[in-house]
C-alpha cells in the first residue's frame, strides 16, 4: 500500500484532474446547460368570462379544464373599484390599457430614494392573471428566457417577473389552475384563487390537495409574506439575508377581489438604491394592499408594458429567468 | 520542546495550509463584497477546514508519527475536496439555489479524509510491530 511519491503520480495527478473536471462540470450544470424540465401546455383563454353579451365560439382550455369562449362584441365595461390611491395620484402616470375586461394603468413613483413601478391591474376575473414559463417549460435549470420574450410570445400587455419557482428543487406551484410541484417547501406561499381573492399561507402547515379544492389558479412559492390581512409582517429580522438589504424588488399586491398591485423597485445604483423587506411592505401598504407578496427580486425584477421593459434592471439587461406573470392583450 | 526549533518538515506544511486559510478568509470578503448582502455558512466557515485540517493536524504530526506518503495524499486530497464542495455550496447558496451534486463533493472528501486515517492507523500498528 505504501506507495512510493514517483509510483503514485499518475493516481495523485489524476484525482486532481478528475476533480478539476467534476467542479468545472458541476458549476456548468447549475449555470450553464439547459437541462430538464416538462412541457406545459399554455392555456387558451381567449376572453376569461362568459358574461358576455354574444358569443360566437367556444373552447376548453387544454390545460385548466375552464370553459372559456371567444367573443365578436365587447363585454361590460370595468370599473375601477374605490379611490385610486394618493401615492400613485401623486406619482407619474406610464400608460395605460383597458378593455371590457381589464384596466390595467401603470404608473412611475419615487419611495425610500428608489424608483418604483407600479401597475394596478383590475380585472373582470382571475384568469387574466396568467403565468409564462420559459419556453412553456417548468422545473428545469437553466431553462430561462427574458421577461420580455414571454410577454411577447405569449401577446401580452403587461407581465412582471414572478416567483422564479424551478430555481428551487422544492415548494408548492401551481399555475394556471395546473399542479406543477406538490412538494412542501420551509416558505410561505400566495394563492390566487379564481375567485380572484388572494391567501397567503406556511406550506409546511397547509395540505396542497386544499389549496387546490379551493380553486387555486396561481400558487407562487418565494416570499416572504409582507402583508398579511392588511398587517404588515415584513421584518428585516426574518432570517433571509436577503431581507435585510436594499435591492431591486418584486412584488404582488392584493386589494380586494380581482384587484392587484403589481411593483417592481428599481436598486443597486446611485439613481435608485433599492429597498428592504420593510420598505417593499411600507410601498405595499401605501398602495392599500391588504396582501402582499415578496417576488424573486435582484437583478430579476422586471416590469414589462406594452412592447418595452419600464423599469431598469439592476443587471443592465434582462435577467432571464423561468417564469413570469402577465395579462394577455 | 519547540516545534519551531529543529528541522520540522510538517512546520512548512502547517503555514501553507495556514495560508491557504487566509486565501479562503480572503476570498469570502471578496466575494461577498459581490454578493448584495447576502452570505453562506459555507462560504464562511471553508477556511476551518484548512486550518484545523491542515495546520492543526500538522503540528500534531510533530507528537505522533509521521503518516506515509499515501496517508499524507489522501488526507490532502480530502480536505481540498471539502473546501472545494463548501465554497461551491457557499456560491449556490448565495446565487439561491440548491444543486444536489455538491454532496459528491462531502461524501468524496470525508472518505479520503476516512481512508486516510485508516491507512495511518494500519501502518503505525505495523510499524509499532515491526519495532518489537
């Protein structure tokens, strides 16, 4: 067994050379290569009501099992619920969308020395709120595309970077009424049910097969919570590093029923420094969220609007990333 | 008695992997200037590994026997394979990311870092023997 050093510098070289070519491996296959992941099938919701006044054909979605009709005529027109916030009265109006079945208006503010967009969505229903995965596929790594490039292929109007949720191995996802992973996760989670009322909830303590019962159409896993029955929970003492620093956020807000908030935070420059856990729960709560949900932030925050990327991503460019949430034209 | 008199071949051995400790100290601050706050248990704590594997176990090498050149190579090929799986742990950790293979990296280490202590034991018994 005892070799002598010149007799076992072929075994000794070539470990280190094996290791070498493992850890050059290792790191390509977490940053690298593509690899992974399931087709999902995109819903096909043409109009998301069926309180239409003429209906001209219908179809199933192929992936939701919701009878969904496509209409000639437009359907009754919305109506924005309450008072428009005074921080967004006060803030610089971007541009705005409206049909029979969303008013989607978003606005440019300035809160805790950032830049913050945000986007207040009404809907007629929660089928408007639509998740994109990159290249319609979940649970891969590396499998990303821009935000951007999932608007458009998917003929948004608005979409927003989300939960980033095949980033993790584990944790509740649903989307578009589909299960995609049924694995609890340490995290707390937000569902959008198609009711289109917003609960948020540990996934440790909550059985999947419930949320589901209840109609959950979105489910995101990445958090934290930051508002909680109009309380805010957010604290910079969580445990999350991450919670603690300032950075570019995203998040999603409820109101009430079919009533959302949807903020990107701009950081990491001179212009806009990015805010904390508390200060996204504080912006939340100044817009009337009586929900809020923390977003896969950093260099991933992104808010895109009709044909461009309004705000400005920390990165420069476009972090790809997984998935994304939008509102379809 | 001193380590630091006499020609102690471990001592030069002991201040490399001291060192190398301070590189991983080092290379820690650097990277988490980078990492908008946050920070890794595992990219913190990597340079215990040479330190108390390396340095440590170098000075103690002064009282008891000499390892072989097999032992020594084992020993030092698993404690690299931990330090690299930590600081590999540490980067997914502070990206947010989990990824299932740097476990090769522990198990890896650890039984080198076994197969060397084993190695050591059988020859010092032999030796001891061998003696009588």
């Amino acid at each position: 067994m005892n070799f002598s050093p010149k007799k076992s510098f072929p075994w000794v070289f070539g470990f280190y050379l094996i290791l070498f070519m493992f850890t050059t491996f290792v790191l390509l296959f977490q940053f690298v290569i593509p690899h992974g992941g399931f087709y999902v099938e995109p819903p096909i919701i043409t109009t998301s009501t069926i309180t239409t006044t003429l209906t001209t054909s219908s179809t199933t979605g192929t992936q939701t099992g919701i009878t969904t009709s496509s209409t000639t005529t437009t359907t009754n027109g919305l109506t924005y619920p309450g008072a428009i916030p005074l921080v967004l009265e006060t803030g610089t109006l971007i541009g705005s969308y409206e049909t029979s079945d969303k008013l989607i208006t978003v606005y440019h503010i300035r809160a805790s020395n950032s830049d913050v967009y945000v986007a207040d969505v009404v809907v007629k229903d929660a089928y408007n709120i639509l998740a994109g995965l990159a290249f319609n596929t979940f649970g891969g790594t590396n499998v990303v595309q821009a935000v951007s490039t999932m608007a458009e292929e998917h003929n948004a109007i608005f979409a927003i970077n989300s939960d980033y949720a095949s980033h993790y191995s584990y944790g509740y996802v649903i989307r578009n009424g589909m299960v995609l992973r049924s694995s609890a996760s340490y995290r707390d989670a937000i569902t959008l049910f198609e009711n289109g009322t917003v609960v948020s909830f540990a996934e440790e303590e909550t059985s999947l097969q419930d949320v589901v019962d209840d109609g959950a159409w979105q489910l995101w896993s990445f958090g934290p919570v930051i508002i909680k029955d109009g309380v805010s929970v957010a604290s910079v003492n969580d445990g999350l590093e991450r919670s603690a620093v300032d950075n570019p956020r995203s998040a999603f807000g409820y109101i009430g029923p079919n009533h959302f908030m949807f903020v990107t935070v701009d950081g990491r420059s001179d212009v806009s420094i990015g805010v904390d856990i508390e200060e996204l729960a504080d912006i939340m709560s100044s817009l009337g969220c009586t929900q809020a949900y923390n977003f896969d932030g950093g260099g991933s925050a992104t808010m895109w609007f009709d044909g461009e990327v309004i705000n400005h991503p920390s990165e420069g460019d476009e972090r790809k990333v997984g998935d994304c949430v939008y509102i379809q034209r | 008695m001193s380590i630091f008199k006499g020609n102690n071949p471990y001592l030069k051995i002991a201040f490399r992997y001291l060192a190398f400790s301070a590189f991983l100290v080092l290379f820690n601050f650097i990277y988490s200037l980078f990492a908008h706050g946050v920070s890794s248990f595992y990219m913190t704590y990597a340079f215990l590994i040479p330190l108390i594997g390396g340095t440590l176990v170098s000075f103690l090498l002064y009282i008891f026997p000499s390892p072989d050149y097999t032992s020594k190579n084992l020993w030092r090929m698993g404690l690299i394979t931990l330090v690299i799986g930590f600081l590999l742990h540490g980067v997914f950790d502070i990206y947010g990311t989990e990824e299932a293979l740097v476990s090769v990296f522990f198990t890896v280490g650890i039984c080198l870092l076994a197969g060397s202590v084993f190695l050591y034991i059988l020859l010092s018994v032999k030796r001891k023997k061998n003696q009588n």
